[in-house]
C-alpha cells in the first residue's frame, strides 16, 4: 500500500487524498466512516479529501436509503488528471516566452545590483 501512496503523491495527490483513495479503490462502495478507518485518517478529514478528489474526478457519491456512499472512479481518470497538469505548464512556459522579454528589460534598468562573492 505504501508504494501506491507514494506513487499517487507523485502523480500529484496530497498524501492524504492518496490515502482516501486508495482506501476507496480497496473497499468499493463504502461510508465515509469505512473509507477513513480504512485510510487510517480522522472522518472529518476524510470529508475533505473526498470532496477533492470529487472535483478531480476521481470519486463519486451517491445515495442508499439514509446512507451516502462513496466509490472511487477507475484509476484510468488519473491519466486525465496528467494531462490537465502537463496541459497547464505548456500555458505556463508559452506565458513565460511571451513576457520574459519586458521581464528582462525591467530587470535591467533597476540599476546596479548587489554582488556577492564566496571565497574558500
């Protein structure tokens, strides 16, 4: 279970949505109480990782009689979650190249800058 935690925080999730869904993955459909016992994570905490989660697709509710249970979505949403993250540094850098030139220039008319030197 540690190496899938692990890995699922590289992918992107905090070390606590990583738990929650992992936990989810393990039991199916299960209460918030389950998931977070299973996880090893207070409920309220719990709540909030799950609604997390929920925004990235990666978890789903529904309703049975008075209960709400919680199911993880197919581990294949992760791959969208990828995308979305390599999709927002590709904007970021093509921002960049089209603001560094007036980010190089403010830089230099600021004058002379303080010089440190490290000598062994």
């Amino acid at each position: 279970m540690v190496k899938i935690v692990d890995s699922l925080q590289q992918i992107g999730l905090t070390e606590k949505e990583a738990l929650v869904y992992n936990a989810s993955l393990d039991l199916g459909k299960a209460t918030v109480e389950k998931i977070a016992e299973q996880a090893g994570i207070v409920r309220t905490t719990t709540y909030t990782q799950i609604e997390s989660l929920m925004k990235q697709g990666l978890m789903s509710s529904f309703v049975q009689g008075k209960k709400t249970f919680y199911t993880a979505e197919a581990p294949t949403n992760l791959k969208r979650l990828l995308e979305k993250q390599k999709n927002a540094v590709i904007f970021g850098e093509s921002l960049l190249e089209q603001i560094l030139p007036d980010l190089l220039a403010a830089h230099g008319k600021t004058g002379t800058r303080p010089v440190i030197r490290f000598f062994p």
